[in-house]
C-alpha cells in the first residue's frame, strides 16, 4: 500500500554551516581539501596539496556535502561522523547540518541522489538543472519525509537490498571475465598444438603500416576515421569511429577496404596488439596512426585463422614481452614486433578452415551467454533505480 507522507522544506531539517577554514591551515595542508565527489558513489575524493585562489568553506564530520554544479549527477555526500577531523571544499560546494531529531542523514543521502528527487529538482531550478545548486534555493525545495523511524526502516531495507544487487553486479563481472580466460584457454587448445616455426611475415604482402593521425573535429560531413575501440576485444565495430574535416589525399596508404586486417600498435597491455577485420563501413574509412594495417596473402592464411591465432596465449604472451613503454597505462609494439609474431605458416587453407569452423561453432554458443550477461546487466543497472523509486514513492 503506498504511503503519503508529509512535505518538508529542507530547510526545516537541514541548517547551512557558514565556517571558513583558516588559509594557513589550507596551504599547510592541515584542512584537506575535496577534489570531486564521486557521481556513481557519492564519495569524496580529497587534493594532494591546497593550493588554491578559490574562497573556501569548512566542512564537519557529520556534515551533508552537495556540490552546486554537480548535484543533479549525483555529487552529494556525507562527510562520515568517524571522520576526526574537518576538510574544506571551495564555495561551489556546500555543507549541512542535519537535525537528528527529524531526519537521518543516510537517509536523505539515499533520497537526494534519487530520481524522484531530481524531479522535483528540475521544477524548482528556474535555469534548468545546469543551474548552479546554492544553499538558500536548495533549502527551500519541499521534499516528501517520513518521520524518523520510517526513515530508519527504509534505509535498513534500501542499503540491504542495494547490496545484494551490488554482490549480483560482481558475480556477473566475475563470470564475464572467466568466459574470457575460457575463450582464450579453448582457442589455444585448439590451435596450441599446431607447429609454430614460423613467423607472421611470412604470410604478409607487404611490411605493416601505421595509419594516419588525423585531426577529428567530428564534422557531420567528413571523413570517418577509426578509433581504437574499433577493434577492441577481437571484434570489429562499425560505429567506433569519429570524423575529420581536413584534407585528404585519393590515393594514400591509410584508407581502408573490405577485409582489411588492423592490428592495435598502442593500448594498455591488455589492450595493445587487438586486431580484427574491417567489414566494409563505414566507407571511405581512415585507419589510426595507433593502429597498423596488415595485408595477407589469402593464398597461405584465412583472415579468420589469423585473427583467432592472434588471440591464443602463446601470442599474447609474446606481446606481453615485447610491449615497451614508461606509461603503465599506454604500451607500444612496433613493426618488428609485428612481424615476427610467432605463426604456424605451414598449416594448409584446408586445415585452416577446419580449425576457424570448429571455433565458429564454440564463439556461437559463447554469444549467446554473452547477450544474456548484456541483459542481465541491463536489469541490475535499472534494478537499484527502481528499489529507491518505489521506496521513496512509500511502496516498500
């Protein structure tokens, strides 16, 4: 049965704290200073240093912190009561006391990240969300608010029943990430075994090439030019791509055909050496200077095998070792590296085929677990919005 529960002005629970921190304190370090608050979590992240030119308020173990500009994202926090000592944010933020009495903290936390609350947001911010969120327009917002007790027991259901989903959202990313140790560990049985004396160039026409960098300004009329993730995961995405409105040349080496392999020559380690198939579109298309084209001679090798040889553990490894880089975020293989990929050339077309229609058949199956993991997914990201909907709407 839903309930109707008696409207508040937040003013009536909330009182705006109106400290300043002392600069020295700032400067010193002494008073940490938040950087952002999480729009996914709500939690706050602190600065390294204090150095700022920016008016400060204090903030109090305790406190509610909403961020101004960020509120209607999801930039509300509590600063935690275990906390001992307090922090300062710049006068885009501000803080609050709660009246214990009337509303638990946690509570409202829950609620004002809500999508019933930023409903009620957008009709009283006159500019629109993107409106800047200060404490005498935000305090004087009428709210729906249970008496305390209410509170308690819907926050005690609300915080079980997100966790459960959390721990469903983790399994989930679990099982994603042993179907990938499966797939590669099937491939590599597969094809493991085969002899691998030989190396990638020689089944190539030509040295690879990296592509062109481009300046991408996303014109609605230029030229597509494939981005990284176009080949991420061993799989080719049309959509992957920006534009660019600069000039081009007919007849250069970085435009794309049907068939077409690219191979990642920059990424993360996880990342890095990718490749999949170009499929046609878009068209024109444009390749990546991060990126490398290989020509092969169809005559010695499918560009299916190749690209399901490319995955197994023996090359990965292999790309592993030779990646360079400083960055542990960004490694590199160069052409060298490329060409000499360990690659089993004198495995026949015929054997080939075998091999590519026996993968077929498992990539099938493993599809289909796949889609289902996407709807799952799908379910659990609207799962907490709808808990906190009907919660706050008095139907829990």
């Amino acid at each position: 049965m839903k309930r109707k529960w008696p409207t508040v002005r937040l003013g009536e629970v909330l009182t705006e704290r109106r400290e300043t921190p002392p600069d020295e304190a700032i400067l010193s370090g002494e008073i940490p200073v938040i950087a952002k608050i999480g729009f996914n979590d709500g939690k706050i992240e602190l600065r390294e240093d204090g150095k700022t030119r920016t008016k400060m308020i204090l903030i109090r173990p305790g406190d509610l912190v909403i961020s101004g500009i960020n509120a209607t994202k999801g930039a509300i926090a509590v600063y935690g009561e275990e906390n001992e000592s307090p922090i300062a944010a710049t006068i885009h933020y501000s803080a609050y006391i709660p009246n214990k009495d009337r509303v638990d903290i946690r509570y409202l936390w829950w609620f004002l990240r809500s999508k019933p609350f930023r409903s009620i947001l957008e009709q009283h911010l006159p500019g629109g969300i993107k409106t800047e969120l200060r404490a005498n327009r935000f305090l004087s917002i009428p709210v729906p608010l249970p008496a305390l007790p209410e509170q308690k027991r819907l926050l005690t259901l609300i915080e079980s029943l997100v966790s459960k989903v959390k721990v469903a959202c983790r399994l989930r990313k679990q099982s994603a990430k042993e179907q990938a140790i499966l797939w590669q560990r099937y491939i590599t049985t597969i094809l493991g075994e085969l002899p691998y004396q030989g190396k990638l160039q020689d089944v190539l026409l030509e040295k690879p090439r990296n592509g062109w960098s481009a300046r991408c300004d996303n014109s609605e009329n230029g030229t597509p030019v494939l981005t990284l993730a176009a080949v991420t995961g061993f799989t080719y995405r049309s959509t992957e791509y920006k534009t660019t409105s600069e000039a081009v040349i007919p007849d250069a080496h970085y435009w794309l055909e049907p068939g077409d392999i690219l191979i990642t020559r920059s990424n993360t380690l996880e990342l890095v050496g990718h490749a999949a198939i170009y499929n046609g579109e878009p068209s024109p298309c444009i390749y990546p200077d991060l990126m490398m084209k290989l020509k092969i001679d169809r005559a010695r090798v499918l560009p299916k095998f190749l690209i399901y040889w490319l995955q197994t553990t023996i090359v990965r490894e292999y790309i592993a070792a030779k990646a360079k880089g400083t960055s542990p975020t960004m490694k590199k293989i160069n052409q060298d590296t490329v060409m000499n990929i360990p690659f089993p050339s004198l495995v026949s077309l015929e054997q080939q085929r075998s091999f590519v229609s026996r993968i077929d058949m498992f990539q099938t199956r493993m599809t289909a677990v796949q889609d289902l993991q996407k709807q799952t997914k799908t379910i659990l990201d609207a799962l907490s919005s709808s808990i906190l909907g009907k919660a706050f709407a008095g139907e829990l």
